[in-house]
C-alpha cells in the first residue's frame, strides 16, 4: 500500500484538515501518515479557539514519519503560524503539495504570519501549490475578477518555484466551477459543473489530500488532479442536502 503524509492541522468537528484528509487518503486506499501543526476547537459554524504546536515538535513527528515509511506523497494544510512553517519547509519531504490555509470561510485566521512566507519559504520545495482565489488575492496583493488575471496569477506564482499551480474557482460563481492550472508550462483549466450547496466545509484540504493521493500511486500529475478534481465533486454533489451540524456540513467521502 503506498504511503501518504498529511502534514495539517486537527478539525475537531471532522470536516477538514487532518480529518478529512485522513478520510481521503482511506478512500483512495493509501496509508495515511500525520504530522499535527495545530489543534483546532471548531465545528460546522465555526472555530473558538486554536493552538499550535511547537517547531521542534513538528520537526519530530516529521522525524519519526520520514524514517520509518516510504512516503510517496506529502501535503500541507493548516500550519498555524511562521515557525510551524519554517519547521515544515527545512523538512518536507518529496512530491509535496501545498495548500496555503490562511482564513476559514467562517472568518477564523488560520495563519498567524505573512501569507507570502508560503511563496518564500515553501515554494522552493512544492511540487503542486493549491491556493483558492481568496488565497491567492491574498498572496499576491491583488483581484483576480478576469481571466487574464488568474492566467497571469499562475504564472506568476509558478516563478516562487512549485511546478504546477491549481487556482481553485469555488470561490467564484457561475455554473461551472473552474480552476486555472500552470501545468507543463502552460496553461490549463479543471472543469467541473458547479454543485450548489452550504456544504463545502473542507473541500480545499480534500482535494489536496486526493492529489497527494494519487502521486502517492504513481500517478502523472495532470491525471491526478483530475482524479482529485472529480472526487471533490462527487463529495459534494452526495453529501449536498445532508444536514450536519448547524452550520456548513463536510463533504462525503
Ligand atoms: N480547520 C482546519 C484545521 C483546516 O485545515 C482548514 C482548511 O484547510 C479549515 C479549518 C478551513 O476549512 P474551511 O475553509 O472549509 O472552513
């Protein structure tokens, strides 16, 4: 069984970060690693309150995890602030994709320090870097309303090192959810039809943990976000009129 890392924060709630990952690693059948950056009091409305770990502590479980398994594939999720990041950047392993989680959807800070500490310090060590259009606005201090916008995005953000950008269009409307993709040095769209539903707790961290999923089986890259591509839909077009909680409810796995 291939060996995949989820290097992330806990959602006590289960519908995101080391949770959901987890879940998304069993679905696709890979054994699941884990490095805890933070800890998380959080359900489907909200987070109360968040702690993270110290660096040195992360460095160990990164220790303990890289010695003993073959990790195929790593991913990051919540890293809480700029020393859980540097600890993850000096130790990352290979074939590492990064979701750069700064603010939940419910207004919570996930990220303590300067967004463009992800593009400094982990961009030299990303394969795939996953932000969504809020992030990515945050990233590079700019909208990114057209087409010509998000095209120039990727590329730019493709320069900070990672090989493939996905610029995740959730956030954005229409009855297509697109994603602009720098992949093989040029650009690219994931299409999907638009699945209409309060129940989009998580979907960043599943979608990058599928991806880490599916480079854990070997797969080439484009084939793999593609895969995650579709499994992120079918979560939410299943788990759509679910209710779960008061609030925004988790994908299916
Ligand atoms: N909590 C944790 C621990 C996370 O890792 C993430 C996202 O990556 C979130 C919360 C945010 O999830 P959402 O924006 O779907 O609420």
């Amino acid at each position: 069984m291939p060996v995949a890392l989820t290097i992330a924060g806990s959602d006590s709630g289960g519908g995101a970060g080391i949770q959901a990952d987890l879940l998304t690693f069993a679905a696709h059948r890979v054994h699941g690693t884990t490095v805890v950056t933070a800890l998380t009091a959080q359900n489907t409305v909200g987070v109360s309150a968040s702690l993270t770990v110290p660096p040195d502590f992360i460095t160990a479980q990164l220790d303990a995890v890289t010695a003993d398994f073959p990790v195929a594939a790593a991913k990051t999720g919540m890293l809480g602030g700029p020393e859980q990041l540097a600890a993850v950047a000096a130790g990352a392993p290979a074939n590492l994709v990064v979701d750069p989680v700064l603010v939940a959807t419910s207004g919570a800070r996930l990220y303590t320090g300067d967004p463009r500490d992800y593009l400094r310090l982990l961009g030299p060590v990303t394969t795939v870097f996953t932000p969504n259009l809020p992030e990515a606005e945050l990233l590079l201090g700019r909208p990114l309303s057209t087409r010509a916008d998000r095209e120039e995005a990727v590329r730019e953000l493709a320069r900070h090192g990672p090989r493939v950008v996905v610029l995740k269009g959730g956030h954005d409307s229409g009855d297509e959810a697109v994603d602009v993709c720098w992949l093989e040095g040029r650009v690219t769209d994931l299409r999907a039809r638009r699945i209409t539903t309060g129940n989009t707790h998580g979907t960043g961290c599943t979608f990058s943990a599928a991806v880490t999923a599916r480079l854990a089986h070997g797969d080439h890259v484009g084939a793999a976000l593609a895969a995650a591509k579709r499994y992120v839909t079918a979560g939410l077009r299943a788990a759509a009129t679910r209710r779960l909680g008061a609030g925004a409810g988790p994908l299916d796995h």
